[in-house]
C-alpha cells in the first residue's frame, strides 16, 4: 500500500508541475507577470490580480514604480475574454491558478 501512496503522491506532483507550466506558458499570465516585474520586480506581486482587475474596470493608474497604461489594460481585457477568465494567486497551492469566469 506504501508504494501505491508513493505512487500517486508522485503522480500528483507531476501533475502540479505541468498545470504550473501550463499557466506560465498563458500570455493572460506572462502579461500580468510581465507588469508586475515592471512594476515592482517581482514575478507576481501580492494582491496583483486585483490591482490589475481594479485597472481594467477603473483605468490607467499608478502602480508600484511605473503605471499600468492604456494598452496593457486593453490587452489584459482581451485576453481575459479570448481565455473567459483571470489568473488568480492562491495561498494554499503556492502557485497561480486560472478561475474561469462565470
């Protein structure tokens, strides 16, 4: 039984690295990470979904050390409707996740 559990934890662990691979390759999440290294040299900045979401419906703002402008709002809008969702940060898998809209 102990290398069935093995087996599986294996498996999953597997599993989680191609989703994380997944998600990277998505040009919604290269986009946001790319504003966030812009902004604040970090890959995903804490709470950065929602600052970009807050942009998306408000507009162009400051944020971090640049601003998050006009063209970047439009694309991140587009992409989120061509993929009908938003990347999301969550806390218990310590990674991104995509959330569908709905």
């Amino acid at each position: 039984m102990t290398d069935e559990i093995q087996q599986l934890q294996s498996s999953l662990k597997e599993m989680h690295l191609a989703y994380d691979r997944l998600i990277e390759l998505n040009p919604l999440y290269q986009l946001m990470s790319e504003i966030s290294e812009e902004c604040y040299c970090a890959t995903w900045m804490s709470g950065l979904e929602f600052d970009l979401w807050h942009a998306v419906i408000n507009g162009p703002k400051h944020y971090g050390q640049g601003d998050i402008r006009q063209e970047q709002i439009k694309e991140l809008k587009d992409l989120s409707q061509k993929y009908n969702g938003w990347i999301m940060w969550k806390d218990s898998l310590n990674t991104t996740v995509f959330c569908l809209n709905g």
